[in-house]
C-alpha cells in the first residue's frame, strides 16, 4: 500500500491505494487527525541530523586516515608557514599618535585648525606664541609644590627654582647618528632671538615686597613694577587661594613650562 494525503469534507484523509494501481472507492478512506502524522514529521527531522552526523563522521574519518599515513606533512607545514607568518612582525610599525587613531580625517575638528593656522601661523624658531598652539608640539613640563609650608610664595623657594631653571637650561643630552650633543637653548622655541622664557620667575625681584606685604599679587593678572612683565598667573600657578579683593593669598603649586622648536619633521623626531 501506498499512502497518499486527501481533503474530503474539510477533514484530512489518508487514502491508501494499492500498488497495484486498483481503483478505489471511500471505503478506503481512513479519516486522521494532525496529531496522527506530527510522529512522522519528526522522524524524518531526525532522519536529516542523522545524515549530516553520518557524512561528518566520514569526512572526519578520511582526514583521520590521511593524517596517520602521511603525518610528516601536518608536523612540518603548519611550523613553516607559522616561521614564514612570524617575520611579518619584523616590519610593524607601532602608530602612538592619538589623533591619528581617533580623530577622522577630514572631521571637523581638523578643518577648524586648518582654517586658524592659516590666519594664525605657529613659527617655534623665530616668533613662538603659547596662545598659537594647535597641535601638541613638543615641550617638558616641571611641577614644583614646597617642601615645607602651605605656599610657594618664599624669597628661599624663589632662589631656588632660579636654580632648578639653570639646570635645566645647562643639561645636554646626545642624539643622531652622530651623537650630536644638544642644550636647551639648541633645540628650544624662540622669541626673537630667545628662548621663550618662564617670566614667572622675575617674581624674584619683588618677593620680598611680596613676602612683607607691602606688594600683592592681584589675580589672574599683574604687571611686575621691576621688568614690567605681564603675569599670567593661571599660566603657572596652580590651586590658587585668593580672597574677596581678588588678592592672592596662597599659592600651593607651580609649573615650568620648557617649550621646544618642532617646525620640521626632524625638529618633532627630536
């Protein structure tokens, strides 16, 4: 008997027809309901993961049966080609530079800086400006807290930092292949003809007024009566106290800025 699906009355019949092609009539017509055939439909579910498991098996197998008789070859292929693979490291180059791993290339950010070094063009050689900065150029950065006391403000700390510039300005280093030996006043950003100076440290010339209070420091600016330079004080101070005059009281922090000359690609390897 074959089995072969019917509708008869809107009711699912199995109707089963000889093989031998005998005519048939509704006496042959056994009614079922959809639950009758959901075993069926499962088996033959089963029937295709069991496929898939049995042609695995045998691929399985047949890889199995090449690895065992010709095992040189899978011991020494993967070491070769993995010492072939290795030396592509030799030739990495290790990108640090955050802008140019987060920043888009043509975002919006850039064209703005485009747009401001083309009016406002940064010379670290000839006529340096802090205030020009667009990019981060190179520089050191020193920061000075007392070692006794809440503040700064000392005629002794004061000598002292003229000391600490000193050396700073005086201590060489060796670069290039020809162990070219540089100072600061080599290498650093220039005003004029001068190294861009930390003008903070004219303080010098007043604080002893400054000290005896007889000179206040009035924030965030003040012209030095001594050298007439303008002062800056959020420039170089930090933490700074000041009272309801605008008077400087305490002064908990202080920084050395120490600019260097990064006009060219060799000047910012440097």
């Amino acid at each position: 008997m074959v089995p072969v699906l019917v509708q008869q009355r809107g009711m699912t019949s199995e109707l089963r027809v000889p093989k031998s092609g005998k005519a048939y009539t509704d006496k042959d017509l056994v009614p079922f309901t959809a639950i009758a055939y959901i075993p069926i439909y499962l088996s033959h579910m089963t029937c295709g993961i069991e496929c898939i498991d049995k042609w695995l098996t045998k691929a399985f197998y047949r890889l199995g049966l090449v690895v065992a008789k010709h095992p040189g070859y899978f011991l020494m292929v993967p070491v070769f080609l993995t010492a072939i693979c290795i030396t592509g490291f030799q030739r990495v180059k290790f990108e640090i530079d955050p802008e140019y791993l987060f920043s888009p290339e043509h975002g919006p950010g850039k064209t703005e800086r485009a747009i401001v070094e083309s009016y406002f063009k940064m010379n670290y050689s000839s006529l340096f400006n802090p205030t020009r900065i667009t990019r981060p150029g190179r520089f050191g950065r020193v920061i000075v807290i007392p070692k006794q006391g809440d503040t700064m403000l000392s005629v002794e700390i004061w000598k002292e930092l003229r000391i600490l510039d000193d050396i700073i300005r005086n201590t060489s280093i060796t670069w290039g292949p020809e162990n070219t030996s540089y100072k600061y006043d080599d290498i650093c950003a220039r005003w004029i003809d001068q190294c861009f100076p930390n003008d903070i440290l004219n303080l010098d010339y007043v604080m002893n007024d400054v000290v005896n209070g007889s000179l206040k420091l009035t924030f965030p600016i003040m012209f030095n009566p001594v050298t007439w330079d303008a002062h800056t004080f959020p420039v170089y101070f930090g933490g700074t106290e000041i009272d309801e005059d605008g008077l400087i009281t305490r002064v908990p922090a202080l920084q050395l800025v120490y600019f260097l000359t990064a006009d060219t690609k060799a000047q910012d390897e440097r």
